[in-house]
C-alpha cells in the first residue's frame, strides 16, 4: 500500500529542504526523499554569499565555518588586482553536507518527514495525484516538488528533453599546514581567466582550504592542469593531503515549463545556477521558497499552482538570470573586453559585482539601467557630460 501525502519534496539540497519547510510550516503533509544516507556530501565550494543568507527564512550561523568580509578578484593574464570589503560577510564559508543538514533538520522539526536511502525509480501520474517508485516501495501524494539536482531523476522519467546547459568544475579540498592557511583567512579569492572560458577560487574553511576551477565551455577543456598549475600559483602543491571531486552547474535554465503534470521544478534540478558566477544557493532557496508558497496559496489545485509559480518566476528569477547569461557572455567570450574593462573601472566593476553578491542590487540594476550602469563604468567627467546631455536634448551623444 503507498504511502500518502499532499507534497512529496525529491531531493534534501537547500531548494528541496526549504520548499519542506515552508509546507510544513504551513501545515501541509510533506515528505522528503533523498537517496543517500544523511548529512550526505556535497561537492560545492559551500560558499555561502550575501543574497543566499537573505533569502534563508533560518538561521544557519551555527554551520558557519569561516565569514569572509573581503574578496579579491584577480584579472588574468593582465594581473590586474582589485579587493573590496563589506561590514557584513560577502562570502560565509560552510561545509555542504552541515549546511544542508541544518536546512532539513529544520524541516523536520517543523514537520516534514525525511526518507533518506530512497532512491527514485519511476513515477507515474493519475487524474488527482501522482505516484513515486522508489527502492522501498510506492508514495503518493497530490504534487511533487523536483529538487533533485542538475541530473534530476524526476525530469528524466518524465522524458523531458530540454534540459539545462551543464557546465564542468573541479574542487579540492586542501588541507595545508597551519601557517599557509592563515595566509588565506577571512578572504574569498577568484581567479577570473586563469583557464579559457572560466575561473577559479580559494575558499577558505575552518582547517582547510577548498579550491576550485571551472569552464564556462560545455567540454571544460583540462580541468586537472589547470588546477595544478593553480595550486603552483597558491604554494599549495606540496599540502598535507588533497580529496579531488568533479561535478557539474547548470548555467542555463530550462527552456520550461517549470511545472509539469502536477510536478514544480526547482533549484538546480530547473537550471537555477547564476551564469555570471556559477553560484546556485541564491536561486535554489528563491525557487523552493516560491514552489511551496505557490502550494500553500492556492491550496493545492493544479491550475492555480501553475499560474501561480510560473508568475512568480517570471517576475523575479527569470529575468535575472536572463541579464546575467548576457553578463556572462561578456566576462568569459571576451577575454580583451573584460581586460579592458577592468584595467578601466575595475574598482568600481568589481564593487557592483560584491553588492550583487551581498544582495543590495541585481544583475538587471547594473544592465538595464543606463545610469547606473554609467555610474560603475563610466569616468566621472564623462558621466557629468552624458548626464547634462540628457537633461538639455534628450540623448546621450
């Protein structure tokens, strides 16, 4: 006999444990599935930036490893060096497999029921409900939150073709001597053109370091020598002991519908990854969050949670993410444009990136809007000439 609930969340990531939580709290019967054992890994540089923290309905300061209230970002091959600072923390450093845990421990206390070492098999949908095959037998409820990753198991049993554009990253976690660790306290560092197409970083933990690079470019190109000859560049080649993980970003969304016969998608799982950065907590958390407010406003009827969810996400993520592919474009398929650009105004480029991260504007504030995006990147005495042309005829000229 299944089991059955009103909403089946796939996946304990942040997008899966926050939708619990909200539904739970709400007083609606929601389980989690997850199928691996609990708190399970997570390979993530667990950065955890301004605007995720802002988004979190929680408290997560007690997995909180290492705050970094300044970042640097260092422009490649120019060398070009720029650091800004923020009172509160730009970047706040976890492990995943504590920050995820503290989500869905939440979820649970509020309410939610957590199957861990259940592995989605098949799924199948009726008039009013939908059933889930997992290795230990049927449930069924009412919809199903998908927020199972960028591989999600419920888009592929649901034969869905269009996926999102996935993207490689390496990430080591580095144990270094002492003294080489402090070298790298409080500061979250990107490495912008150290490989084709891409970047990388130096995340700093409690004892050790978590390093990483990536390519935008769907083949990745070398990732192993292009993170050897990082930890060269770091004086990290000789450390006490290196864990190597591979994993994969969706930079682009799905082309939608991100509700689907009674199923939302959110997360990573619906393509929700910043394209500009690669960093996917921000969206994940919006994107639960709204799947399970959509549930809870509309009591459960289908219709309504489609119209409902899709709004929200065409109102506010969606956009977003679409000026950012374009940001993107240009920071990683121009590498003169971006030299350029930063040898520049790259103080100011790099100040209105860091407000983005802490939260404070969004990506459609820097390209959509012509006077603050002078304002970063234009100099002075041409922003007083635009602006008093604008005011006398109308144009800038």
């Amino acid at each position: 006999m299944s089991i059955t609930y009103d909403v089946i969340v796939v996946g304990s990531g942040p997008a899966g444990a926050c939708a619990a939580w909200r539904l739970a709290q709400a007083g609606v019967a929601v389980a989690v599935i997850e199928k691996a054992a609990l708190p399970r890994y997570k390979t993530c540089g667990g950065g955890i930036i301004g605007r995720a923290l802002q988004a979190l309905p929680l408290d997560v300061g007690h997995v909180v490893e290492q705050p970094c209230h300044r970042a640097q970002l260092i422009i490649h091959p120019t060398g070009l060096s720029f650091t800004t600072h923020r009172p509160i923390p730009i970047v706040s450093m976890t492990m995943r497999d504590q920050f995820d845990f503290a989500l869905l421990s939440a979820a649970q206390a509020a309410g939610a029921v957590v199957h861990q070492r259940r592995a989605l098999e098949d799924i199948s949908f009726h008039k009013d409900f939908v059933t889930l095959v997992t290795n230990e037998g049927s449930i069924r409820a009412q919809f199903v939150v998908a927020a199972d990753g960028a591989f999600s198991t419920v888009a592929r049993k649901m034969r869905l073709a269009d996926g999102p554009v996935l993207i490689p990253a390496l990430e080591y976690e580095v144990t270094v001597p002492l003294d080489r660790l402090d070298r790298f306290h409080g500061v979250a560092r990107f490495d912008f053109g150290w490989l084709p197409d891409g970047y990388a970083w130096v995340f700093p933990k409690q004892q050790h370091l978590s390093i990483g690079v990536l390519s935008m470019g769907r083949r990745g190109g070398d990732l192993k020598s292009s993170m050897a000859r990082y930890l060269d560049l770091l004086g990290c080649r000789s450390v006490t002991r290196i864990e190597p993980h591979g994993f994969v970003i969706p930079v682009r969304r799905r082309s939608g519908p991100f509700v689907d016969q009674r199923v939302l998608f959110v997360g990573d799982a619906a393509g929700f990854a910043d394209p500009v950065t690669g960093e996917g907590i921000s969206f994940a958390v919006r994107s639960g969050l709204m799947a399970a407010q959509a549930l809870i406003d509309t009591q459960l009827k289908e219709e309504p949670v489609r119209n409902t969810y899709s709004r929200a996400l065409a109102e506010t993520i969606l956009p977003e993410l679409r000026t950012a592919r374009w940001l993107g474009r240009l920071l990683y398929h121009y590498p003169r444009t971006r030299s350029w650009a930063f040898a520049w105004q790259g103080q100011r480029l790099c100040e209105a990136v860091t407000d983005v991260m802490a939260g404070t504007r969004t990506y459609q504030d820097l390209a959509l809007n012509p006077r603050t995006f002078l304002k970063f990147l234009a100099p002075r005495e041409f922003q007083r000439t635009a602006q008093g042309n604008d005011a006398g005829t109308g144009r800038i000229t």
